[in-house]
C-alpha cells in the first residue's frame, strides 16, 4: 500500500484519499478502499486475494496499482511523467500557471525533505491551505489585481501584481541532492522564463540551494536568510546551510533594518529565504522562552532589502509539522512571504 496515503473523507458509498507526498485527492468506492486496506501489511496478490480469486478482483488489482494507490515493490519505480504536479489548494487561491498567462510571481512547492531532523515535506501543502485565509483580491470590473490588505499595517500590498501556481516538483526522497536540486531548477527555468519572480516553497535547504543556483546562473545574487543569526545551530533544524548566506536576526532584534545598507553594500540582486524552522521553535517555545520573535522587524528588514536591491527570487525552507504550532508557523510564513512579494515589486530597481 502506498504510504502516503491518508484519508481524507469517507461515506457508505465512497472514501476520497489524500497523497501527503503530492496533495492529489482520489474518490473510490468503498469496495476499493476495503481491497486497499488488505495490502495494509505487504503481501503477494496470491497471499492477499487468494490463489482463486475472481478476474473482477485481478482487474481492480491492476487498476490500483496503476493510479499508484498500491505499489509493486519488485517493480521499477515509474519515471515521473510530468516535471509538475498539480496540487489540492493554490497559494492564496490564484490560478493555476499556464505558458500562455504572464504574471509576476509564479508559486513552486518544492517538498524535499532530504536533511535534517525535521519533517519538511509538508510544507507547501500546508502553507498553501493557510493562504486560503489571506484572499488575494481582484477588481469586480476590470478583472485586475486590487492587492492584499494587511491588518499589522492598515495599508493594501501587492497592489496590480498578478500572481500564479505551477503546483509541485515531483520528489523522490531517494534521489541524491544534486538531483533534487536539477529537478528544481529546470521547473524554474519553465515556470518563469517570461521573467516572473519564483516563491518556491521548501522542503528543506536542498531546493534553497536549487534557488540559488539557479538565479547565479544567470545574475551575480546574494542569499539573504531571514531568521535567526548567523551564530545559531541549524544542524537540527533542516542540515546546514552553505556558506555565503547572510543572515538577518528576527529574534530579540531591533538594529536589524538599518543594518541592510551596511550589510547589502555593492549588491543589486537578492534571493531572499524565509526561515520557517524558528517560527516554529518561538512559538513551540511560548512565553517562557528567551528567543522572542519579532515580526515587525523581519517585516521591516524584508522592506529594507526590498528598497536597497532588487529581489529576483523568494524562497521559504524550515517549515515542520507539530500540532497548533504547524498552523500558526504557517500563518506568521504566509504574512512573511506576501511582504517578501511587495519588497519585490519595488519599481525603483525593477
């Protein structure tokens, strides 16, 4: 049985399940769910179904296994057969990426979980459905973006810029990171060839570095970290990062923002990630803790960067289920993100 399967809703008649490892949703009857649950342990056909069972059983078989909700373990593991998956929710409910459609932000899940002792597979899946609470909203007569109203500041944000998901890169939590992060950046190349701006959505610090190849590539850019300093361990956190990150202090900091000229002087182009693992810790960590979270400063450090230099890429790594901590981590990531997006389409260094 395929292991990421969860169910999702169930009915005398039908069970929809969920695969946690690409968001798809599935409706089969209940007959096929119960045929299912027999391969809960691993076993031959012959061993499950029985020597003699009926050819309706064989074919009901062989279609489970072809739409991958059984696996055949002495099988070869099917090549993907399409760079992109598409996915339950979209971030904050924009359309769906196409070829045809510019846009200036283009979303990307990316749920390598490869490093590390966090569990960070889920994270765009999640970040998504917490969007889903902040409508982007569009003019009712001409169709056009109007922006997000943020209630910390009492202002609109994103005001006319468009945005897109091109759903998932498919994972194989098998494959070597430089795999992982190929598979990456040639989505990125697809996705936003016409010039949009990536909001890629980790995993861990593989498909950071995907990031970052990607946009060396083709700019000199600097990677900025906004999260804890640059003293701290992040071993344990999601594997470390690689040096040439600049890091920018969101915990019990308040010189951070006029420390941005100084610290970004002589850089144009930023890849600007988001570090969802010590969102997470503050709030596990809840007011006995010492490492305050200051969000008005992450916000203000992110618009700073945002005025000083261009921001070509977005990138949230980190993210880690547990709990009432996962939702509110996913709040606090979505509120961070959308700031990252209007930082980004500051015209004075389009």
């Amino acid at each position: 049985m395929n292991s990421a399967l969860v169910m999702e809703q169930s009915t005398a008649q039908h069970v929809i399940l969920l695969d946690m490892d690409t968001s798809r949703r599935t409706k089969i009857t209940t007959q096929l769910y119960q045929l299912i649950r027999r391969f809960a342990a691993a076993g031959t056909a012959s061993e499950v179904l029985g020597e003699t069972c009926d050819s309706r059983l064989r074919v009901a078989l062989d279609s489970l296994l072809a739409r991958g909700l059984l696996q055949d373990a002495d099988a070869a593991p099917p090549l993907p057969s399409r760079r992109r998956l598409s996915v339950a929710y979209r971030f904050c409910n924009a359309a769906a990426w196409n070829e045809k459609t510019k846009c200036d932000f283009v979303v990307l899940g990316a749920p390598y979980d490869m490093v590390g002792e966090r569990e960070c597979r889920l994270a765009p899946i999640h970040v998504r459905q917490k969007s889903l609470d902040y409508p982007y909203r569009l003019d009712v007569h001409s169709a056009q973006p109007v922006g997000w109203f943020d209630c910390a500041s009492g202002r609109w944000i994103l005001r006319g810029a468009s945005m897109a998901d091109a759903g998932d890169v498919p994972v194989d939590h098998a494959a070597a990171a430089v795999d992982a992060e190929a598979a990456v950046i040639s989505v990125l190349d697809e996705v936003c060839a016409s010039g949009a701006v990536p909001v890629v959505l980790g995993g861990d610090q593989a498909s950071a570095e995907a990031v970052r190849t990607w946009c060396a590539r083709n700019r000199d850019t600097a990677a900025v970290r906004i999260g804890a300093g640059e003293n701290e361990s992040d071993s344990a956190m999601h594997g470390p990062y690689e040096s040439g990150w600049l890091h920018f202090d969101a915990l019990n900091a308040t010189g951070e923002p006029e420390a941005v000229n100084t610290r970004l002087q002589g850089m144009t182009t930023i890849l600007l990630s988001i570090d969802a693992a010590v969102l997470h810790d503050c709030y596990v960590s809840g007011p006995t803790s010492t490492r305050e979270l200051r969000m008005d400063v992450a916000r203000q450090v992110i618009a700073a960067i945002g005025r000083k230099c261009r921001i070509v890429a977005i990138h949230l790594s980190g993210w880690t289920a547990g709990g009432a901590a996962s939702d509110v981590t996913s709040a606090a990531a979505c509120d961070l993100l959308l700031h990252a997006m209007d930082a980004a389409l500051d015209t004075e260094h389009a």
